[in-house]
C-alpha cells in the first residue's frame, strides 16, 4: 500500500453569517492521497473545489477537522506544498527568470544555484530562450508553463493545481495538458503526488490515477473513483469513454438527493437555466428516440460540462428525465411536456414544480397565507440568506422566479420588487 502523503478527517468549513448563524460551504470531507498519485477533485459550481484545495495547501482554516500531512497536522505554510492557479498569478514587473527564482530565494539558497535550479526548470517547461522576456510578452500557455516552473522549482512534493487550463483556448490547453502527463509518468518532475481541480470529465479522466467527486450545497465526498486506465490514454477507447460515462452519471444524478433535502427543510440548488432552455434539451433528446449518451449529447451540442450539466440536474429536478449508466432519459412526464403546445407545457410544468421545488411551493404557500397574497422579495432573500452565500441568494430566487412567472404560479413585479398572485 502507497504510503499516505495528505489525509483530511471529518473536515468541514463554515462561514458565519446573519443571526449568528453558519453557512456549510464543506462537510465531514474523509480522504486520502497518497504517494505516486494523480488525484481530480470534480463537482459542480458551488461544491467548494477551490476551498477544500486551499486548506489542503494551508492557506485556509477548516472549521472542524483536520488535515495531516504524513501522519502530523498540517502546518500554516510548508515547503514541500507548491500550487499552480488558474490566473497564472506572475508579478509583471519580473522577467520569466526573476518569477521562478522568487520562490527558491526564500530558502536562503546560493544565488548561483537559484539560477541554475531556475533555468533547468525553465527548460523542463519549454521556455528556454525565453528567461529575460516579461510575462506581458508571453502567451496564455507560455505564462502558465512559468507558474508551473515556479511551483516546481522548489521541488514540492505535493503539486496543487487549481483549474490551471481552464482560462486557456483549447488547442494550447490539450498541449499542456499532453506534456504535463508525460513529465508526470516519466517521472521528470520532482514530486511525488499532483492534486488536480477541474470541472472537466474528460481532462480529469485523461490525467487521473482517481477522481474525487463532491456534490454541492455543501461539498459533501459523492463518491471516489479509481481511473485504472494505462496512459497515454485514447479519448475514443470504449473504456475511456465508459470512465467518462460513469462521471457523468455520478454528476448529473440528482434524484436521489431530492427526498433528504426535503425531508430536512433544505432547499435544492437549482440549476441556472431558463425553462426554454430545459424545454430546448427534452426536444434535442425527443427527437434522438428519448435516450442518449450524455458525454455524446455534449459532444453533439458543442457544450461544456458546466453548460450541459445545469439543463441535466432542472430536468431531473422537475422529474422530466432521469439519469441510467451515462444516458439521459426522457420521463413519461418529459415526454409528454416536450410534445403538448404551449398552454399544456405551463399546465404540465406548473404541476411539476410545484411537486418537486422547495423553494417555489414555498413562495406560493407564502402568497396563498398574506391578506393581499403580495410579499417582498426581501421576505425569501431573507430566508435564502441562511442557506446560500449572498451572491447565490438573487441567483436561486431569480431562477425560482423565472420558473414559477413562466409556469403562471405567481407573477413579479420588477419596480417594487414584490412577488404576487394574479388575480383570476
């Protein structure tokens, strides 16, 4: 058994908010990493990837838990930790050389051996030639080969790299991601475990030796996944394909989720889409025979996972598709919302939120309670506040608005600010 490098117990991270009440951005997280590893960590938008990275590097307290590095409690900073982010993070004012040899001048080194450390991993990266020029000078691609440089010039034995290709184009993002894995099992590089954070199926599965999955609302461990793939793996395998499938499944596979989060008075986290947009789905798989490859409908539509993973999670929500072994599958009731006109789909969606959404059978059971059936907004924001960060308050409530306006459950007014039943 691989030694453990990084192990997390029961970690969970709070942030406080109105009322002296908490917001759970992470909870009772249990993992390990171990040497010789490549380990993903994926999940939705909102399922704290980055906050769980940044107390695995120490630069972020858990609320309760721990983290141990080789057995002992994480210390606040330690030198055998690097990490490579997503902004590439370079000071302008220094050259290529200057960025990669900040980090080595801290341990008090030989001027002469931060150079020659510095210029041997400059060249490990593909930039030699290219020590004196500044980071304006250089691409997207070139700078990120700097930020990597730099995180492992101090040979760290734990490389944290958080979406590091994601701000990239795609063509420079598939190279780096080629040459990073080929310096990764050809052993170039001087670390002994790589902790990647992406939202990406198939970058995870391109690179990974496991995937990490965490659901959102809080970041709960969904489920941990070995990839025993052999690389360099082929993206049109059938068992590449398979691993990605399984991803996806694991991902989009709300339905499970939905009785506990009513039975515990917690409201779902709804997907930021439009109702013509879930409408758009159904018909694009109707017209498929009701059932298709997620990975391939992706593929098909020219969508990111980000982008098709939203529209996947509503319908299910709304009980109009379900999710079986990576396919996507129409419900009796998706079926027969996707081909009745107009006037049918309110009546069929009205029926279906109301049965499955928290948070606008509760809008409506609060409207139906007051005098003049007309509330606040500030009322549910309120509300929302104990359960949400502030920036996903207006995001949930604006899309449960959309919803219940497009649905005819209730009307809004978008002067005061005030949700209401119109009048029959």
């Amino acid at each position: 058994m691989p030694e453990t490098i990084l192990e997390t117990k029961n970690l969970t991270k709070t942030y406080p908010m109105s009322g002296g009440k908490e917001l759970p951005v992470l909870e009772e997280i249990n993992m390990r990493v171990h040497d010789g590893e490549f380990l993903s960590i994926l999940g939705p938008s909102g399922a704290g990837k980055s906050t769980l990275l940044r107390i695995l590097v120490g630069l972020t307290t858990p609320s309760k838990g721990t983290v141990l590095y080789h057995g002992l409690p994480l210390p606040k900073a330690t030198p055998k930790i690097a990490m490579v982010f997503q902004s590439f993070a370079l000071f302008p004012w220094l050259t290529v050389l200057e960025n990669v040899e900040l980090g080595l001048k801290s341990f008090g080194l030989p001027d002469r051996t931060v150079r020659e450390k510095s210029v041997a991993m400059l060249d490990l990266v593909g930039l030699d030639g290219f020590e004196d020029a500044y980071p304006r000078e250089l691409s997207g691609g070139m700078r990120q080969r700097v930020g990597i440089a730099r995180a492992l010039v101090i040979e760290p034995e734990v490389l944290f790299m958080d979406e590091p290709f994601s701000a990239l184009d795609i063509l420079t993002a598939d190279n780096l991601r080629g040459e990073l894995i080929n310096l990764w099992i050809k052993k170039k590089m001087p670390i002994k475990s790589i902790i990647f954070v992406t939202h990406n199926i198939e970058e995870s599965v391109f690179l990974s030796d496991r995937a990490v999955i965490l659901s959102h609302n809080p970041g709960r461990l969904k489920a941990d996944i070995p990839i025993e793939l052999p690389h360099i793996r082929d993206r049109n395998s059938r068992d590449f394909k398979f691993a990605v499938d399984r991803i996806f499944t694991i991902l989009s596979k709300p339905a499970e989720e939905i009785p506990f989060l009513l039975e515990k008075e917690r409201y779902q986290f709804l997907p930021h889409t439009k109702v013509g947009a879930i409408a758009g789905l159904l018909e694009v798989v109707r017209e498929k025979g009701g059932s298709v490859d997620i990975s391939a409908l992706a593929s098909d539509l020219s969508m990111e996972v980000d982008d098709i993973f939203p529209l996947i999670e509503a319908s299910v929500f709304l009980g109009f598709g379900d999710i079986q072994e990576g396919d996507f599958i129409i419900t009796p009731t998706g079926t027969k919302f996707s081909d009745a006109d107009t006037l049918k789909k309110k009546v069929i969606f009205r029926d279906a939120a109301l049965k499955n959404i928290q948070l606008i059978k509760q809008i409506l059971q609060v409207l139906q309670a007051t005098a003049k059936h007309r509330i606040s907004e500030d009322f549910f924001t309120e509300i929302l506040e104990n359960h949400f960060t502030p920036d996903e308050v207006w995001n949930q409530l604006e899309t449960a608005i959309d919803w219940g306006r497009y649905a005819e459950i209730f009307a809004y007014d978008y002067d005061t600010g005030e949700l209401y039943l119109e009048e029959t």
